[in-house]
C-alpha cells in the first residue's frame, strides 16, 4: 500500500509481451497511432479502447486505458500519458505491452484481449502482520470492508469502516458479470494470501483489490499533486496531441505523393 502522498503517476507494475515487431514496420505505425489516441482519449474520458486495423492481420493492434475512478480529467489525462511514456522504454519493439500507475491502467497488443476476463496475478502486495489485542477488532473491519467492495455494484468502488478502508476496480471493457466475477476473485485472494496483514494489494489482469487498516491511504480521495501542476501537464498534453496530429497528415500526405510517383 503507497503512501498517502503517492503521485497518480507512481510505478506499480509493468509486463511485455514475447513477440518483438520490426521497426519502421506497419505494426509500429498502428501502435504509435494507437498510443496517441489513447493520450488524446484521456483529456476527456476515464476508459475507452481502440483497435487500430492494418494491411494484414499481423498489424492489427488492440489497445485500452482505464483511469482510477476518482480522477480528475487532468489527472487521469496525466496519469495515462505518464503510462505511455513508461511503457515504451519497458517494452521495446515489444507486439504487447501494458503499465499499471497508481493512478491508471495502459495496456495494449496484437492478440485480441479487449473484452476478455483475466483473473491471472499481476501483482499481489500485503504489508505487515497486525499484532496485540487490536488484531482481531482490525481483521473484523478489513473483512467489513471487503465484504461491502464484492457487493457493492458498478467498476469502481470504494468503502470504509473506522480506519480501515478499502478500493476496488475493474477495466472499462468487461461486462458488469465479468467485473463482479474478477473483483470477487481479487477479494477471495486478497483475503486468503494477505491473511492478517495490515494493508493489501491484488491485482489481477483485468481488476484489482485494495485495503489498509491504518488509514494510510485515503481511497476517498484522489492522491494526485496540486490541480495547477495537473492543468499544466493537461495543456502541454493538449499542444503535443496537436503537433502528433499534424505530424502524422504531413507523413501520410507525403506517402500519397511517393506512391502516385512510384506508379
């Protein structure tokens, strides 16, 4: 469990996939697009997906975002080009890749993934064991509060009892039957590997279980630096999306008129 005064940016996990794509390749064009777009989704949603189509099926890549649910547009906005600029350093030339921040989800590849539960163990993290007489009475409120995540509805949810408090969140693009389903698997985890210890993580592939005893993390309220810092990254995000979006008509213009030439 991160501190309280955790950045939405902070490093949680990251994985890439086997399979490497060729560079200046038409899969590399479809994943910058892809990257791009997920940059631009992010000023002004939570969660979208994309799947950026290619000349044949090897370049078809599928890519997804998900922000914490109590961000703010800048936040988030952030967060998720924070993720993309982490992700390519991790995973050169890698056909999949995907980072988790404290404060987003980024995940993309060439295999078809959107849609699709995944209750594999990406990252699983439990703090120190509870001791002395208040073991008990803290055991109590943690399973009060997972207890309220697995029942509570909806991708995102939050609850507490006392000092104890607790988040929980699926990605966007699961049913709610496949949200309730995973989140009830991060829970029967998270209890079961975290036992009595004072804080927990458990993330699974596509949703993730949280806890502390201690209060350490307020999940109430969004961990993130000033607004003005937020609105700064927001603008610059904004002039940059319109740099790459120019960019890319010039070069696509540019292809046209190699190929008329080379007709």
């Amino acid at each position: 469990i991160l501190a309280a005064d955790s950045s939405v940016d902070t490093f949680l996990y990251g994985g890439c996939a086997r399979i490497k794509y060729s560079p200046n390749s038409a899969y590399e064009w479809n994943l910058n697009s892809l990257l791009a777009s997920l940059v631009n989704s992010a000023t002004y949603s939570a969660y979208n997906k994309f799947t950026i189509v290619g000349p044949a099926q090897r370049d078809v890549v599928n890519g997804v975002f998900q922000c914490r649910g109590d961000l703010s547009v800048p936040d988030c906005a952030a967060c998720v080009a924070a993720a993309v600029a982490r992700v390519g350093p991790l995973c050169p030339e890698a056909c999949g890749g995907a980072v988790q921040l404290e404060g987003c989800y980024v995940k993309y590849d060439n295999l078809s993934f959107l849609g699709v539960e995944d209750k594999a163990v990406a990252m699983k993290n439990c703090g120190p064991a509870v001791d002395g007489f208040a073991a008990a009475a803290e055991m109590s409120r943690r399973d009060a509060v997972l207890a309220a995540l697995g029942y509570a509805g909806g991708s995102y949810r939050v609850g507490g009892a006392e000092a104890a408090e607790g988040v929980a969140q699926c990605v966007g693009d699961l049913s709610a039957a496949q949200c309730q389903d995973c989140l009830t698997e991060a829970i029967r985890r998270l209890k079961q590997e975290c036992g009595g210890a004072s804080s927990g993580d458990m993330f699974l592939g596509k949703c993730y279980a949280r806890y502390t005893t201690g209060g350490a993390q307020n999940y109430r309220k969004s961990n993130h630096d000033s607004h003005s810092d937020s609105e700064k990254t927001f603008a610059i995000i904004i002039g940059l999306l319109a740099g790459v979006a120019l960019l890319i008509i010039f070069l696509a213009f540019l292809g046209r008129i190699f190929n008329r030439n080379g007709e």
